[in-house]
C-alpha cells in the first residue's frame, strides 16, 4: 500500500514529466515558425570560401581607403563575437572592418570578410540598428550568396562539352578561383546579389539580431531611415543591394514569427555612442576616388 510520503513523490514525479512534456512539445513551435533558410548551388566548398574571400580581402586596401583604427575595429568585432555563434551554417573566421567612407554601405566578401563603412555608424541611431547591419552581411556570409551567384556566372560560360570533366577537376576550380579573384573588388561577381539574395539576408539578418539578443526591429528601422535619407540624396547601400519589395514589411513579418522581440532584449549601449562621437571627430574621410588597375 502507497504510504501519504510515497503517493507525494509519485504526484511531484508526475508533474514534472508533464511539465517537461509541454515544454519538448512547445519550443520547437515557437522555433518552426521561423522562415527556413539554405546556401544555395555553388560550385566551391565553404573551405574555398575562405580561399577566395583571403584573396579578395587582400585587393580591399587598393580599391578603397579602411579606416585602420584598432577602437572602431575591435569594437565591429565585439559586436560580431555577439553575433556570430548565432550564423547557421559553416564556422567562418568572420572579422569585420570599418571602411573610411561616409557612404552609408557595407559589404561582405565570402569566407567571413565583412566591412562597414564609417556613414553606417554615423547613421545608425542605435547599436542594434549597427549590429543589424553586421547580421544582414553575415547572412550573406552564412548562405554562402557571393559564391552561389560566381558559380552561377562562370557555368554559364563553359562549354556543355567541358562542363562535366571540369566539375571533376581539382585544378579546375583552383583556376577558377585566380581567375575570379584577378581585377576590380567592387565589381567582383562576388558581390552581385539578387533581390532574393537580399530579402534572404534580412530574414537570416533578423533571426541573428533575435538570437544575439538584439531587438530584431532594429534592421527594419534602419532601412526605413535610409529610405527617408535616399529621397534627397542617393544612398550607396540600395545601389550595391538590389532593393527588394516590401523590404520593411518582410523583416517586421520576420519577428512576428519570431514572437516578436523577447524581454530584455539589448537596443543600445553607451558604448555605441562613444564610438560614434569618436568616429565623428576623426578626420574627414578622403573623397571618393575611382580604383585604379592594378
């Protein structure tokens, strides 16, 4: 016979199960609801990646003037320690620096190379609008777009005749890559995305922002900022990011599935504002010169 102490124990055993029944059963739903993102084809292995990104990260400092300041980019980079073991995907070495342009842009080479121009953190009116930036890039990173879009481009110039003897080839794709990397950065096929590439960006950019715990609105803000800026002069950022429709309105559907920004989330940091000062008295940036052949 079951004694009152015994009967307790069965009733707090059986409680507890049922808790953590509930609980195995609910936090996948709330996780599901989260749009399912995959790197695309590519020609190259995530390894490769990091070969083509080293070698374009080294033709940066010829096409373009970094700001070299180790407190701008030390504080990029604690951002990106935040926000990177929430990129799904590949382990890149991701590393962020700042571009000494007032433009407000920023770019991402494959294999984790990612640089934001100084106009993006004079622009920004918060840090997670900054670190929205960094995620969106990151995203890039993670879905693999920039060599998804090269593999697309060089295939199409191949002979169907060569094509399958190629793919097999080691050397093949090893000339590829000096080929691919050979000329001008900005006008890499690396960095040509798609509209689709983008909106995938924002929505893998705002799952990182929620993950990191960042307010995951902070990206749709600042795109409606820049969006306001961009009716009285031009912004860089739309020209190299191929403006997607309902830009805002996807990101803001994004949280929604999300569940929408959780307690506590990080929106700003007196840190971020420090910077910004900092960054603002610093010599002007130099004018934008047009890059040379090397």
């Amino acid at each position: 016979m079951m004694t009152g102490n015994s009967r307790a124990k069965v009733l707090l055993a059986v409680a507890l199960a049922l808790v953590a029944t509930l609980a195995i059963g609910l936090a996948p739903a709330v996780s599901a609801d989260r749009t399912r993102l995959q790197p695309g084809w590519d020609l190259f292995s995530p390894e490769q990646d990091i070969q083509i990104g080293k070698r374009l990260a080294a033709e940066v400092p010829k096409q373009m003037t970094l700001l070299n300041d180790p407190r701008v980019d030390n504080y990029l980079n604690e951002i990106g320690r935040t926000l990177v073991p929430h990129a799904p995907g590949f382990k890149y070495p991701y590393e962020y620096r700042c571009v000494n342009s007032a433009a407000i842009n920023a770019f991402a080479l494959p294999g984790g190379y990612i640089y934001i121009n100084r106009g993006v953190i004079e622009a920004a009116s918060t840090e997670s609008e900054l670190a929205g930036v960094m995620a969106h890039e990151t995203a890039h990173v993670a879905l693999r777009h920039g060599t998804s879009q090269a593999s697309k481009a060089y295939i199409a110039e191949i002979p169907a005749a060569l094509l399958s003897g190629w793919l097999g080839n080691n050397s093949g794709l090893g000339s590829a890559i000096v080929q691919m990397t050979t000329g001008f950065v900005m006008n890499s096929v690396f960095l040509k995305y798609s509209r689709e590439d983008e909106s995938q960006a924002d929505v893998l950019g705002t799952q990182i922002l929620y993950d990191s715990g960042y307010d995951p609105r902070a990206l749709a803000r600042f795109f409606e900022m820049i969006q306001a800026k961009s009716k009285s002069q031009p912004i860089e950022f739309f020209s190299d990011h191929p403006n997607p429709e309902h830009r805002v309105e996807r990101v803001m559907e994004e949280v929604d599935k999300l569940g929408g920004p959780e307690s506590g989330y990080k929106e700003d940091s007196r840190q971020f504002h420090e910077i910004q000062k900092y960054v603002d008295k610093l010599p002007p940036p130099p004018k934008k010169q047009t890059p040379q052949p090397q």
